[in-house]
C-alpha cells in the first residue's frame, strides 16, 4: 500500500484533516431530547425526524445502506431508497435474483442505515426481514416508471456483462412487453419488511457529545427507550 501513497503527500493526515460532523442540528424547539418525552414507537419517531429532514433541505433523506450477509458471512452493503415505513417496519424493494435477495433468502436478518450530513443525523434500524404479500410487491412494481420496471425486468444484476449491446437490447424488449401490458409484475420482484428489533437514533455534536437513544422491542412487542452513552 505504501508503494502506492505519494512521499509528499501523508494521506493519514490529509484524511483527518477532511472536516466532519460539518452539519447543523434542528432547532431545540424542533428536536426532543429526553426520551420520556419521545414516541412509544421508533417508526413515529423516524417519521418526525425525515420530516424535519425534509424541511431542512437535507438531500435524498430516505437513501439508507441496507447490509447482509452471503453464506460465507461475509458482510454485503448496498444503497437504496426506503419505500414506506409504519408499524410493522421499515419497507424497501428490488430482484429475488440480485445479491440482496439471495442473501435475505439464505439469512433474514439484516440492518438498515440512514445518514444525513446536513443535519447531522443518524439512524440504525437492525431486525429480521420478511417478504410483503402480492398486492404489496405488485403495487411497488407498478408505481415504477416504465424504464425502471424494464430495467428491473430484464437485468441479469451484478452479473458480468460481456457485450453492452445485450443489455439494451433486453431493456428495449421489456420495454415493448410493459407498454402493451401496463399491468405487468416481474415474477422476480420482492418488497421486503425489516422488523425492527432496535433501532439507534443519533445526535451528532462537533464537541463529540453525541447524543444517542436506543429503541429495543421487548418480547411482547412494545418498546423501552433509553440514552445512550456518546
């Protein structure tokens, strides 16, 4: 690794030195911060905080890092954009044939993490996913664009892709098939649930008091919420 770092250039301190936690916090008025005073659910928590999210202009709030594990265990993290979230838990969608379809087919356990710099927030929900019914993964599809719907149905995703001409020639037929039946659902899309198990709720402070409070669902499904030490 070294033969590949400038002499010049101490790439440590050029990474440190890269400012953090740059972001502005919500107002007080905004944000409560004991949790007696918090939701009995971290759904409507999640829900307050994307809201002010929104009205403060951070950027693309609800792109979060789903990760899972392959059957080595080996970790996997990908991002993408969170569909709906509500009591039952935090809702995403995509290919039973991509990598995080297999990997939550072989191991149902996975976490979701949403980061959002402006604000300097963070969220991490952790639990077991499960797979919505028809009338859910059919309605997720549909609501897509036609591009998006042909992309999802024709990509053979994360394969290797020997000749580009193949991949537009198959988007272009799904295309064709969508048009002449708008109601189309590809046999391959999944909408998927996490049920969260706890979920992490996090303050950012540029003197590194960060403020954290951990929601965990007990076994007869409410939830205890607590502070957390920074």
């Amino acid at each position: 690794m070294a033969e590949d770092v400038s002499p010049e250039l101490d790439t440590r301190a050029w990474i440190r030195g890269i400012p953090a936690l740059t972001g502005t916090p919500p107002n007080a008025g905004a944000t409560q911060n004991d949790p007696a005073e918090f939701p009995s659910t971290p759904s409507a928590l999640f829900l307050t905080w994307l809201r002010q999210a929104v009205d403060g202009g951070v950027a693309e709030p609800h792109v979060c890092a789903l990760s899972t594990v392959d059957n080595e265990g080996i970790p996997d993290s990908r991002f993408l954009i969170l569909k709906d979230v509500g009591d039952r838990g935090f809702w995403f969608s995509g290919s039973a044939r991509s990598p995080k379809g297999v990997e939550l087919k072989a191991n149902p356990r996975a976490s979701l993490a949403f980061y959002w710099r402006e604000s300097g927030q963070q969220i991490r929900v952790r639990g077991v996913v499960r797979e919505g019914g028809e009338p859910v993964r059919a309605r997720d599809f549909v609501e897509r664009s036609v591009t998006a719907r042909a992309v999802a149905t024709a990509s053979r995703q994360s394969q290797e892709l020997a000749d580009s001409r193949d991949y537009e020639r198959a988007v272009a037929g799904a295309v064709d098939s969508i048009e002449a039946d708008p109601a189309f659902v590809s046999d391959d899309w999944r909408a998927w649930c996490l049920e969260p198990e706890s979920v992490e709720f996090w303050q950012a402070d540029p003197g590194r008091r960060h403020l954290r409070w951990l929601y965990r669902r007990s076994s007869d499904g409410t939830w205890t919420v607590t502070t957390l030490w920074p």
